[in-house]
C-alpha cells in the first residue's frame, strides 16, 4: 500500500516525531497551519474513523490529549485546536487515520468555519435522520 504515513511509520520517510508508543505515533505536520501543529496517528492503517476499531480508537484519543497538553505547557500557547478530517470531501488528503492538534494563540489569524441557521422545522428532520442511524 503506497500510503505516506505507513511509511513515516515503517521509518521509510522521516518525521520529526514528538511521541511514540506501541499503538499510535505523533509527528510534526511538515505544512503548519500554527508552529508545533502536531499529527496523531494509529500505528496500524485505517482510512478513516468508521475503519478503527474503538478499543484502538480510544489509544489514538489518549495521545491526542497527551499531545494538547504538551503543545501548551512546552510552547506555552493558551489553546488548541483537535481536528479530523473524515473523508475526501471533509477535506482529508491522506487517507490514514490522522487527528490534528493545532496550537492556539490569541491573535493568531487562524479563522473557524463560518455557521449558518436552521429553517423551520430543520432541526428536527436533521435530528430525526441522524438518532434513526444511531
Ligand atoms: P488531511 O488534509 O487531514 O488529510 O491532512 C494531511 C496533513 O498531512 C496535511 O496537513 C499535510 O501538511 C500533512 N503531511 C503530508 N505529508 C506529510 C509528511 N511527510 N510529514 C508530515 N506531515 C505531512
Ligand atoms: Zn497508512
């Protein structure tokens, strides 16, 4: 399989990693979107967060606070940002399992997604579509 990742995990490419344990690795995101932007990852592939099993699931979230926890207290930022994203059309470039943790400062320029309103009676139908596939 020709997934970047992997290979970063197989030491094939090289990253700059900032933990690593039997299950799940972070590295620096080499394109940042703020300095110590970091990448948590599964150790074994899976394309996304349908594919990972929860048990494994649960591994990858532990290092991810790990991480949050590290990129403020050792470059003192007041926040961060855990993002993951699920599917090509959410934006998900590489497909292995990968979470963001993103530094914040105040004033960093880094802008959220703009929101929008429910109409009448859309709430309801969203929420009557979603609790049926739970
Ligand atoms: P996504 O759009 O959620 O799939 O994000 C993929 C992320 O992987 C992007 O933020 C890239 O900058 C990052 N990335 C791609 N190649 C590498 C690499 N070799 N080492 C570290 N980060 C990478
Ligand atoms: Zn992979």
């Amino acid at each position: 399989m020709d997934c970047i990742f992997c290979k970063i995990i197989k030491g094939e490419l090289p990253s700059f990693k900032v933990y690593e344990d039997r299950h799940t690795l972070a590295f620096l995101d080499i394109v940042p979107v703020n300095y110590g932007h970091t990448l948590v990852i599964p150790k074994k592939h899976y394309s996304n967060m349908e594919e990972i099993p929860e048990k494994e699931l649960k591994e990858v979230i532990v290092t991810v606070k790990m991480v949050g926890k590290a990129l403020k207290e050792g470059l003192g930022v007041e926040g961060y940002n855990v993002g993951e994203n699920n599917d090509p059309v959410a934006g998900q470039i590489i497909a292995h399992l990968h979470f963001h943790v993103i530094p914040r400062s105040a004033g960093d320029g880094l802008a959220l997604w703009p929101q929008g309103k429910y109409g009448d009676g859309e709430a309801e139908e969203a929420l009557d579509k979603i609790k049926k596939a739970i």
